[in-house]
C-alpha cells in the first residue's frame, strides 16, 4: 500500500511538475528528465540550498537516498 501511495506521488510530480505525460515517459532517456528538472528547479525553486541544481546534485542526492537505505538495513532498522 506504501508503494502505492509513492507511486502515485512520483507519477503526480512527473505529471505536474515535470510536464512529462505517462505516455512520453518510457521514450525519455535519464538526460532529458534531469534537463526538464533543472528547468523546473530554475522557475519554482524546488531545491532552497541552491538558486541552481547541477546534474551532480541531483545524482548526489539519489545515492545519498541509497546509502541512508543500506546502512539502516546493516543496523537491522529495516
């Protein structure tokens, strides 16, 4: 039910942020969703620590979101 609720909330930002439709989803390559992300970043200010992001950042902040998983996984916390 959790991903579910997560789903629906990535799709939803894809949607209404992002501008990408379910349907030109699967024809995008990684590059071009990181371009319309910082382009987005750039009119909303999604990101308060930054004016603008990089594409060093956002991967930063993906695998920053991987570690905090592996290590509460190695402490048994999940």
């Amino acid at each position: 039910m959790y991903n579910i609720f997560k789903y629906s909330e990535i799709r939803s930002f894809y949607i209404n942020a992002l501008k990408i439709s379910a349907v030109d989803l699967p024809n995008m390559t990684w590059h071009e969703v990181q371009r319309k992300l910082l382009e987005v970043q750039k009119q909303e200010q999604m990101c308060i620590h930054k004016q603008e992001l990089s594409e060093l950042d956002i991967y930063h902040r993906i695998l920053r979101f991987k570690n905090y998983m592996i290590a509460m996984v190695n402490k048994s916390v999940l």
